[in-house]
C-alpha cells in the first residue's frame, strides 16, 4: 500500500537527513524543507545514495508562512510532519536570544496554524533532556520535574512543548509526539551522511573527532571535580540512526491512531550513563586512533549528570537503542574520515 507523504523541516541536518533515510526505508515518501542555514545541498546526495531515492526539496525558511502556504499546494497529501528546522547551539542562543526565539517558536506555530487547514495528522516534535535540567535523580523518566530553562535555546524547548500541549488541548485536529532526545553521535553505518558543524564545534563528539584527525590540536575535558565516579560529566549518547527510527515509529503512532492520547512524550536514551573519560575510552578503543585531550575547567552551564529512562518509548512506542557505543564510536569516526577523504575537513 502507497504511504503518505511525509514533511520533513530541517531535513538536511544531522538528524534529519537520518531520519529521512529511514523514513525512505519504511516507504514513505518525503519532502524535505530546508533553509540550509546549517546543512547544505550534498547531504540531498548522501541521502540518495544511501536510499536509491531522491526526496523531494524545497530551499526556504520555515519562518515563512508565504513559503510553508507554497509548500502545502505543491505537495498535496502531507499527512505527517517532522519538526527539525531549528537553531540549537546554547552558547549562541546566549548572545542572540530573539533569533532563537523567533525562529524556533515561529516555525513551530506557523506548522501547527497550516496543519488543520492541510489536513495533517500529526507532528513530531524534537524536544530534549535540557527540560530535565539537573535533575534530582537519575534515571529522568517523562514524569521527572521540568526544570527552570539555563538557556534561551532550552526554553525554546519548553515553551514549544506548551504551545503544542496548549494547542492540542484547544481542540486542534491533529496529535503529536514529543520526543525528548538524549545526545545524538554518531553517523550513518555507510558514512555517506554525519553531523557537519559550522566552524568550531561546540559538542563533544565532532570536537573529538577532529582532534583525533589533527583538525583541533586537543579536546577540551570540561572538568574533573563532579561528583561522579571519574569526575567528567555524564550523559546519555545515543546513536543517531537507533534516534532516527524512532521517528518512524512515532509517524506510524500518529497516522494509525494507534493511541487514544492526543500528545505522547518519550524519551530517547540509551539508559545508560556514559562519562567524557570514558567516552574517549571508549572511541580510542573501538577505533585505535588515540585523541589528544588534557583537563580543563568547567563550562559554565554544564549539568552534572542526566541519563534517560527510556521505558515509556521502549514498552508503548515499540523502541529501543541497539547500536553499541563502541559502533557508535566507530561510525563517528568513518564519518570524519570521510570528510577527510573528500576534502571537506
Ligand atoms: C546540550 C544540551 C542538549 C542540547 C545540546 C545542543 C543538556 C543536558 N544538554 O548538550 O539539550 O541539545 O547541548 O548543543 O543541557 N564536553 C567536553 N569538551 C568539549 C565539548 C563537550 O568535555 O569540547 C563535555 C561537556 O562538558 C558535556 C559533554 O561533553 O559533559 C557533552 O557536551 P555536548 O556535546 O556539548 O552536549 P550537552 O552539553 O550535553
């Protein structure tokens, strides 16, 4: 049977164009929306050469009402959406609070103004952990206290959250998932699309990647005087594909019926917490590349630990991570050698 046709926003990012590809896989066919603000058009080729197929795209900005409006004549039939298109560094959102603001509120309430009239049946929202803050204990589960944003990024993503429960419980005719991820690494098994970050990275594992290639002379370890067992910080790393199915699942959850709930929240985690030190152990292992680092001081802002309790998505929606961290780690690194091999970086 012929599957809807999926709106993917920001489908030329990092976890879009997995989610694309894995959208593809299970037969539906996608129209990417993309600004390319941090993406470019070549992740259009990886895509196709990992799924054979070429999705369909359209260059514009989702704070463009004129352009979504455009978009919806163009390609009738969009039944889901998929909400990526948004700015997501903190220290940046920092320094230019009303860009992060008005692009990623903005978006999001011209998707879910077009989505009646269009007749779309749900959105996926990309949510995070920062909502947890730092949390009072670990594992955070989806009924965890929401805690006071540290960022003007993180509260683009609680005040998101409300909009759409707002909206939703005004009687919208459509549903949605919120998916709260941990930290996406890694890349697609074929290396034909990763994260690409503008300039210096700002996260852990593309920083790490390139100082293993030599790009930056050392990583920076954030501090060793938390209170955890090696002292460096603790998160949840999640592989970027085992995220992307997800999405698959929680399209499906909303097109089906599949729940009497209007707006489910599941957090996306492994369950498991992993340190920055052994996080570095464990890609110097996997891969056999040593990565220069030294011990540095805290950044400011930094929780001290979170990792999921990935339950409610593993029992209701049906997911779990599979990718093992040492894969993970491997698939971060052919995809910087791939960069490397194609000139890039
Ligand atoms: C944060 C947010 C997340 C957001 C993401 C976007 C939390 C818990 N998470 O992730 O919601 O989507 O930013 O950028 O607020 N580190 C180093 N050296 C580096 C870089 C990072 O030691 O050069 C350490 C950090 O101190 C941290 C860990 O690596 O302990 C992960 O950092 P990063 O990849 O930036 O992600 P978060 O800060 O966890």
């Amino acid at each position: 049977m012929k599957k809807d046709r999926i709106l993917v926003t920001g489908g030329t990012g990092y976890i879009g164009s997995h989610t694309v590809v894995e959208l593809q896989k299970a037969g539906y066919p996608v129209v990417i929306i993309d600004n390319l603000s941090n993406s470019n058009r070549d992740v259009l080729d990886g895509i196709e050469r990992i799924s054979g197929t070429r999705p369909d795209f359209v260059e514009a900005d989702c704070t463009d009402i004129d352009a979504l409006r455009k978009l919806f004549a163009d390609y009738p039939g969009i039944k889901g959406i998929i909400n990526f298109a948004a700015s997501k560094a903190v220290g940046e959102s920092v320094q230019k609070p009303l860009l992060y603001y008005r692009n990623n509120l903005n978006t999001l309430m011209n998707l879910l103004d077009l989505m009646g009239p269009n007749g779309v049946k749900g959105i996926v929202f990309s949510s995070s952990c920062t909502v947890y803050g730092e949390p009072d204990e670990n594992p955070v589960t989806e009924k965890s206290p929401i805690k006071k944003a540290t960022s003007p990024y993180g509260n683009t993503k609680q005040i998101s959250e409300e909009i759409i429960t707002d909206v939703i419980n005004s009687g919208a005719p459509f549903k949605s998932v919120i998916l709260r991820y941990f930290n996406p690494v890694g890349a697609h098994p074929s290396a034909e699309i990763g994260e690409l970050p503008n300039g210096v990275p700002q996260n852990l594992v593309p920083y790490l990647t390139q100082a293993a290639m030599g790009i930056r002379n050392e990583l920076s370890v954030f501090g060793n005087d938390y209170n955890t067992p090696d002292g460096s910080c603790i998160r949840d790393y999640i592989n970027v594909v085992d995220l992307a199915k997800a999405h698959v699942l929680a399209v499906e959850r909303m097109l089906d019926d599949a729940s009497e709930e209007k707006i489910e929240i599941f957090n996306l985690g492994t369950g498991l917490g992993t340190s920055v030190l052994e996080l570095i152990g464990a890609f110097e292992r996997s891969t056999g590349v040593k990565v220069p680092h030294k011990i540095v001081g805290r950044r400011e802002g930094d929780i001290e630990k979170v990792w999921a309790d990935p339950t409610i998505a593993n029992t209701v929606l049906g997911w779990k991570a599979e990718s093992s961290l040492d894969e993970t780690m491997r698939s971060a690194w052919a995809w910087q050698c791939k960069l490397r091999e194609r000139g890039i970086m």
